[in-house]
C-alpha cells in the first residue's frame, strides 16, 4: 500500500518521514528482504561500497532475512556480482547483469566530465596524458584477456606494451610512490577491460570481465546514463542534481546538464525542509502509507547513509557531530538507524568464536526499539556465522578515514 503526496501548484510534495518510508522500503530496510538474492539487492542500492569488503558484504546481509557472509562471497565467486570501481572510483560490489550499464555510464561520465586541471594549465608531473591513459588500457585489456594477474604482475605487463615511462615511480601513494600507469586501474574498470579476480594466496588479483560474461560489452552512452540516473533516483530519489554528483563523483554543472537532458523522464517533487527543488522519475511520487520504523544497524560507507541527503535531515543533531567527519563525510562510521534516520554509530569485534558488538544511541530507546536493537545484532551475528553479544555503550573506535 502507498499514498500519493500532496500538491502545491502541480507540483508533488514529500514530507521527510514520506521519503525516509519511501527510502527504507526501496532499500530493503523496512524489513529484510526474505528471498532476495545478493545481486538483486547489490542492484536495489546501486552497488554496495565495498573499499572495505567486509562492510560491502553486510551492506548486502542486513537488508536479507537469511543470506550469510558465505552466500555473498559465493555469489562473487559464482560471478552474479563482481568487484570492481564503481562511483567515486571506489570498489564497489555490482551485479553482473548491470555491468554493461555501469561501465558503459562511468565511462561517459568520466569522458564528458573530466577531473579539472591543476591550476594555471601546468601538468602536476604524475597525471597520465589521454594518449598514455589509452595506451596503458590497452595494455591492461590485452593482458587481462585470458588471465588473472596480480598488481606487479600486471604492471610488469603494462611496462613491456607501453614502454619505461609507465613505470615511473611519481604518483602519490599511502606508502611510497606508484608507477605512473596505476591511477589507470579505475579508467580501466570503467571502460570494462578490468575487474577484481580471486585472490591468491592472500594477494588481489584483477581479470577481464569478459572472461566471465560472455558477450559483455559496454552500454551505449546515452542509454547508461539515462538509466542510472532513473537506479538512483528509484533508491535514492527526490534528488537533486547535485546530490547525484556528490554520489557519483562528478562536477555538478555537468550532473545538471544531465539532468535537463532527460526533461519528460524526471518529474519535480518538493521536499519538506528542502532548499531547492528535487527529482523522482517520472510518474514515480508515492510513498509506503506507514511511517518510517524500525531500527537497523548499518556497516561502514552503507549505501544508504551515504547516498541519501538532505545530509543535515538524515544526520540530525548531534549525529552530525558523532557520526559524520569533520569534512562532512558520511560512512566513516557505522550507524545505528532509527525510524530511517542516523540515531547513532556502532562498533564489532571478533573476540575468539564470538562478535562483541557496541552500540553508542544518541537518544533514549524504547524498550521495543531495545529489543529489535538486540534483534539486529542477532542478525549480524548470524550473518557472520557467529554468536554475538551487545553493550550499549561509548564507542571508542575511530573512524574510518
């Protein structure tokens, strides 16, 4: 059952707690999804941010009713979702059968917006020039071909296609300096020539998706972007042009450009609390006819705290302060959810066969919200195949950064 809004001069307009119901049931947040495959839901939220794997997974876990780490990683190696850079060239966990639309809309993305110069026109001495960038993905799609490679393994590779140059030790890195060829790793994922293989002996490996996806190729420009702005604006939806750059990793003019180009596929809606106007797809207005409930406990760079905004209306308060980071990075924590919006942040640890897990509200629970919070751990223990126990408590782990 849904309601329609309301409408102020033939424009719809969403109350908050409509769009959170909206949000939390598109997620699989209401209520678990009891036979919802890990690919599906990985397409329900448009990829589950895997930089760290481990929250990827659960990302994927707390929104099933019975699916375990174990089926997850299965559908990763049974390839149904595959690991590559996905928004803001961060790994992510996509489905296979979305691939050809999320190469062929990042690549796009990527071409049409382009990250700016440094300023004054100089070359930082470390970026790829387009022909190098091109070379060097060439290389990595000839060597990938029929193989799984580890990095050095595959840098060796790019180094006899493209020549000494590649292997110029002069970008940045946490640890020392890259070769120059490395920041190609992401234009490669984009263009679909690279994906994460299995690893090896503890080591990551990347491959050609199309080693595993018979015929895959990219989408047709045009037709991608259209359709991931109609996946985000269905899971993450009203939205405006800017939240989609922010979400995707692009300049907003050139979201906003995108946005006019799709005049008859979007409809305005208004949101309460909103300073500008937002999007939905066309036709796509209503709302589930309950308030948002129900408490969750969401991983590291979920999908749904990242992705959704106002940020100052999902993080009200003091969650701002304890849950975002100083730049306003959403993710860095993970997030206790209460009646879909961040009522707190949370913390797990192995401790031998068993999961401690701390939980840090930000306000008075209730005893039934008590109870589903013990449900919800319950929940992630048995996702991990462990028993796990609660505190209610400070967290004293740091963010993630």
């Amino acid at each position: 059952m849904s309601y329609p809004p309301a409408s102020v001069g033939g424009v719809e307009r969403l109350s908050w707690a409509q769009v959170c119901a909206r949000r939390l049931d598109r997620h699989g947040l209401s209520a678990p999804w009891p036979d919802a495959t890990p690919d599906a839901i990985a397409a329900a939220m448009c990829g589950a941010h895997a930089q760290v794997l481990s929250a990827g997974e659960l990302s994927i876990g707390v929104r099933a009713a019975e699916l375990t780490r174990a089926d997850v990683r299965a559908a990763v190696d049974g390839h149904s979702l595959v690991k590559t850079y996905g928004p803001r060239g961060t790994v992510h966990l996509l489905p296979a059968r979305d691939l050809p639309m999320w190469t062929g809309a990042l690549a796009a993305a990527a071409a049409r917006a382009p990250a700016p110069a440094p300023p004054g026109g100089r070359s930082d001495g470390a970026r790829l020039t387009p022909e190098q960038s091109d070379a060097v993905v060439a290389a990595i799609a000839a060597a990938l071909a029929d193989a799984e490679l580890t990095i050095d393994e595959l840098g060796e590779a790019v180094v006899d296609a493209t020549g000494p140059w590649a292997a110029d030790p002069v970008v940045p890195a946490f640890a020392g300096m890259w070769p120059r060829w490395r920041p190609a790793l992401g234009t490669a994922a984009h263009r679909g020539v690279l994906c994460f293989g299995p690893t090896r002996e503890r080591r990551v490996t990347y491959t050609h998706p199309g080693r595993w996806l018979p015929g895959f190729a990219p989408q047709e420009p045009a037709t991608a972007l259209a359709g991931l702005v109609r996946r985000y604006l269905h899971a993450y939806g009203p939205a405006t042009p800017a939240q989609f750059a922010q979400w995707l990793g692009v300049p907003r003019p050139w979201a906003a450009r995108l946005f006019a180009s799709l005049d008859g596929e979007l409809e305005r809606v208004d949101v309460e609390g909103g300073s500008e106007p937002a999007w939905v797809v066309s036709g796509d207005t209503t709302a589930p006819d309950e308030p948002p409930r129900g408490v969750r406990l969401l991983p590291y760079f979920d999908g749904y705290a990242v992705g959704c905004h106002p940020r100052e209306r999902l993080f009200p308060g003091p969650a701002a302060a304890r849950a975002l980071s100083p730049t306003g990075q959403a993710g860095t924590f993970p997030v206790l959810l209460v009646d879909g919006t961040v009522a707190g942040v949370w913390h797990q640890r192995r401790s031998g066969r068993r999961l401690s897990v701390t939980v840090e509200p930000l306000r008075r629970l209730t005893a039934a919200q008590r109870r589903e919070l013990s449900a919800g751990v319950d929940r992630i223990g048995a996702f991990h195949g462990a028993p796990a126990d609660l505190t209610v408590g400070t967290v004293t782990a740091r963010s993630h950064l």
